[in-house]
C-alpha cells in the first residue's frame, strides 16, 4: 500500500486494546434553582410590592420635561430627565430581578401548567407555548 499524496510505503497496524474506561467530555449540566419574578423572595417584595414600587417611580418622572425637549423651560429639565433615567433603570432592575422564592413551592405557572395535565391529559403534555409568542401576542 502506498500513501496517495507522498507515494510512501504504508505500514499496517494492528488495533491494540483500550487500557482505561471511556473518558466522558460532557457532564449533564447541574439544575437550575427555580426563580421567579412574581413570588416574593429574601430580598425582593411580592406582585402587589414590585407593581408599587413601579408606580412610584414612575410618577417621580419628569413628564413635563417629557411633552417635548424644544418646550423645556430649562437645561435642568434635561438634567431631572438624565438623574431620573438612571435611578429608574437601577431601582427597576433590582425590584423586578429573578430571585428564588421563600417558600420553594411552586409558582403560578407552574400550578397552571400543572392544572392543565391534570384536566387535559394529551393536550397538556404536549402543547407547550413559548413565551416569546405570548409576549409577540400581548404586544401586538
């Protein structure tokens, strides 16, 4: 036998036997906690509190400043927009980040989907929405 690119002679050989166990490249990826936005957890505040602290915010802001940049009456009308943007997107961001619930019973969601099993057997199991098109519905 002959290599095909360099014209070499080819040796044969023979396969020898595995001397250690298959290694495993892949483990399975360890379980995710189970987090909510909607439960209360150990430092975040229920539905009712999140939808409060939302409202607040958002009556501190500008909305005169908002009717139109050209109308402001003042530069510190811009500057009140800028401060206000910025302690909204913080505040925001830390009332409504996921968090794992107190209780570790499951969520809304969870009792939904699991309610639907129990009533619809075969539809349940599989007819699965994704969320991306209940949000693509709710915006539309």
């Amino acid at each position: 036998m002959w290599c095909v690119r360099c014209y070499h002679q080819v040796r044969q050989l023979t396969p020898r036997e595995v001397s250690s166990a298959p290694v495993v490249h892949f483990l399975d990826p360890p379980d995710r906690p189970r987090s909510s936005r909607w439960q209360k957890g150990a430092t975040t505040f229920g539905p009712v509190g999140r939808l409060v602290l939302t409202a607040f915010v958002l009556a501190l802001a500008p909305w005169g400043g908002l009717a139109g940049f050209s109308t402001a009456s003042s530069p510190l009308t811009l500057w009140w927009l800028l401060g206000w943007a910025v302690f909204a997107s913080v505040v925001l961001r830390s009332v409504w980040r996921r968090e794992a619930p107190i209780d570790g019973s499951p969520g809304a969601l969870d009792r939904a989907r699991a309610r639907m099993e129990a009533r619809h057997p075969t539809i349940g199991r599989s007819f699965r929405i994704p969320p991306i098109v209940v949000l693509g519905a709710i915006g539309v």
